[in-house]
C-alpha cells in the first residue's frame, strides 16, 4: 500500500484558484504512485468558520479522491474546542473518510497536527521527541519542512502561507510500499504553489539590524527520514538574503521582471526610498497576485522636532512634509494612513 500525506493549506477566500491547483496536483500524484489512502496532517482552513465556498471546495476535493482519507482535525485554526471542529462535518460525506484529532497505526506510524520542542518553532510546544517510538512521526502546525532525528518530520505546509515561509520548499509526502520490505519514503516537489519573493530596497538602519531576520529553510542539498531523500529542487525566483539592500532602480527592474504569478514583499528602510516607491506602488499591486509593502526606518531629526512642537503624528508629518516640500500627492497618501 501508498500513503501520501500533505499539511496546512489553510484554505481562505482569496486563495480558492491556488488551492483547488494543489488539490488537482495532489490527486494526480496520487494517481501517478498508486496511492491507497491519504492523509491530511490538519489545517486544511484558516478560519474555524470558513465560508460556505471554502468548505465546498475542501468536500470536492476528499470526494474526488475517491480513496480513504484521514482527515486530521487541528486544534490551531479549525476547532472551537478539542471535540468541535468544522472538519467534523466532513466524515458524513462518504465511509470512506476517517476524522480524528491524531492518528496511530501501531509502532509504525503517528500523525499529529503540533510541533514538539526540538523543532525550528517549538519555543513553547507541549510534546518532545522522545515520546514517540514509531518508525515514522509525521506532523503538520509548523509551516517550514523540518526532519527532526531519528523519525519525526514536521512536513510544512503544502503552500505558502506567510513571508516567513518565501525560501521554503513545498512538499508531501508518500510512504511507498508501507509496511513491506521494501518500504520506503519519498518527498515530492509540487510544483502549483504560487511562490513567494521578498525584496528589500534601501540600506538597514544600523540599529535595527538585529530585530528583523526572517526564518527560511536550510540550504542542505538532501534532507533524510530513515531511508527517504529530498532532494533540492532548483527555485523559480533568484535566493537573496536579508543583508542584502537594493537600489530604488534595481528594485523596479527586478519586480518588472518578476512573473505577475508571484507573492511579493517589499520591505524598505528608508523615507527618501520609501517616498519615491509610493510613486509606482500601485503598478504592483495590480500586477502581482498579492502584493504587500513593509516599512522598516523611523523618521529622526526634523522629524522629531516638528512632532515635538504638535499634538498627533498626522500634525508633525503635515509640519515636515512642508518644510522639506514632500510632494502634494505623497503627503496626501501618507496622511490618509496615519
């Protein structure tokens, strides 16, 4: 028998197209591999009351698998309590779909929706390593891939939910002959996650460079469970780290090039810079499938003076923006926000 197992999709309103995409390439992997049953490691919606056309496109999905499925139902963003849960309603659908808070076959394999502690984000999980001694642990809750020795993987997310996640590597998983002698555990690649970029225009503030690091994955050619490899796949978008800065040029130049089927974060660290992108902002948002800006810089010196000498941070930026003549149209976008 084959098991695929996948994790966190978090379906919501504005991702049903990416996510009916996954289900598609999901069904054809298993199709492809000859999968006997599925699991789904929790997390399927973002919301504990997802929209009517949310659940409608989650009940196609298990109904097209045609194929038993466990659903697993996550305590984080799909139950009200321990036992209630939207994902209850699904095990009316058909025999053939199996809803449970975790799973457990034996000795030989666990699936659970948490992280434990020797995770990449288990700060404050409840569970560690050492209470499982099955020959396979699979867990959703933690977005980034992880491989935790001996015999736990936190399998990520099978899209990109978050910035956090922009360097990350979607996967599932399938236990191919499980059970048998030959069994063994592959990592597949999808390829219909909409990928992530993140792009920053400006120079850090020096004091400031300590308090902003975004968690990517590691850059380990083959990651192993037991027998299983995955290996690295090549990215879509060109890697940067956040020690790099770019100019106001370049920045532009790079997002004309990106493709229109990308999720893109700007972070700027700088007025001047940050004054000059609100002038062709609104070009990428209506390009890019989402699109969203973060401002890193703190405004000093005139700045400080004009706030000190008015009541509200609308006033003082009123009082700056004339005296350092800001254009009429930038200063109007920046008030209507503050």
């Amino acid at each position: 028998m084959n098991i695929l197992l996948f994790s966190d999709i978090h379906i919501t309103q504005d991702s049903l197209q990416e996510c009916n995409k996954i289900f598609d390439e999901i069904i054809s992997l298993c199709q492809k591999h000859n999968v006997e049953k599925i699991i789904c490691l929790g997390d399927s919606f973002d919301n504990i009351k997802p929209s009517s056309i949310e659940m409608d496109l989650f009940a196609h999905f298990v109904v097209k698998c045609a194929r038993p499925i466990v659903l697993i139902a996550a305590e984080s963003h799909e139950s009200i309590t321990s036992s209630e849960s939207v994902i209850n309603h699904f095990g009316v659908l058909n025999d053939k779909i199996t809803v449970v808070k975790s799973y457990e076959d034996g000795q030989h394999l666990f699936c659970g929706h948490f992280m434990v502690k020797e995770a990449k984000y288990g700060i404050n999980a409840t569970h560690n390593k050492k209470e499982f001694n099955h020959k396979y642990v699979f867990l959703g809750h933690q977005h980034s891939f992880e491989l935790i020795k001996p015999n736990i993987c936190q399998l990520g997310s099978c899209r990109y939910v978050t910035f956090a996640e922009w360097q990350d590597k979607k996967v599932v998983a399938l236990i191919e002959n499980y059970k048998e002698e030959n069994e063994r555990v592959h990592f597949l690649h999808l390829k219909s996650p909409i990928p992530m970029q993140i792009i920053e225009l400006g120079q850090k503030q020096a004091k400031n460079t300590s308090n902003f690091a975004l968690q990517g994955s590691t850059n380990n050619d083959k990651k192993e469970i037991g027998q299983a490899t995955l290996k690295k796949n090549k990215a879509v978008l060109p890697q940067q780290t956040l020690s790099q800065a770019h100019s106001f040029e370049v920045v532009c130049q790079t997002l004309n090039e990106l493709p229109a089927e990308t999720k893109v974060k700007v972070i700027i660290y700088n007025f001047d810079d940050y004054r000059r992108f609100l002038a062709v902002e609104a070009n990428y948002k209506k390009k890019f499938i989402k699109f969203v800006r973060e401002n890193r810089f703190t405004l000093q010196n005139d700045l400080v003076i004009a706030q000190k000498e008015t009541k509200s941070l609308k006033e003082s930026f009123e009082k700056f923006s004339k005296e350092k003549e800001v254009n009429v149209e930038i200063t109007k976008i920046i008030l209507e926000a503050l």
